[in-house]
C-alpha cells in the first residue's frame, strides 16, 4: 500500500512539474536559441566560466566571471543576441 501512494505521489510530481515550468512569459517564436547567446558570450575576452542565465522582462541576463574573477552580467535581446 506504501509503494502505491509512494508511486502516485512521484507521478504527481512529475506531470505538475511540467505545468509549473509553463508558466509566466516565454522567449519569442523567433527568438535565436540560447546556445548561440552563450556561444557569444565565451567568446569575450577574459571569460572565464558563466554562472547564471535568467530570463526576466523579455530578454536574457547571463551573469559570468572573467579571469580575474571580475563579475559581469549582460542582458541580451532574445531576437538579435545582441546586448541591450
């Protein structure tokens, strides 16, 4: 009986995971994929590693650390990959 509510629980968590992710305002249908975004961004000098990219207010912010250990954020337009 255990192994049931335990099995009925995690499929309840797996499909209202799926619908929780949906929610709020998503990239533009022509926006550029953001492996070319973060392409674009290893790509500048002195990058070291990136740390966080977020999607707020319909754009992308990609916060990054250089070789210095400077940190950097950038926003960048989800249509151009060019930053804002």
């Amino acid at each position: 009986m255990s192994r049931l509510v335990l099995a009925t629980g995690v499929a309840v968590l797996f499909i209202g995971g799926s619908a929780f992710a949906a929610d709020g305002p998503l990239p533009p249908p022509n926006a550029k994929k953001l492996s070319e975004i973060i392409a674009k961004v290893e790509q500048r000098n002195d990058f070291r590693y990136v740390e966080e990219v977020d999607w707020d207010s319909g754009a992308y912010t990609v916060t990054y650390y250089t070789t210095d250990k400077a940190k950097v954020e950038i926003t960048y337009d989800p249509v151009t990959a060019e930053p804002k």
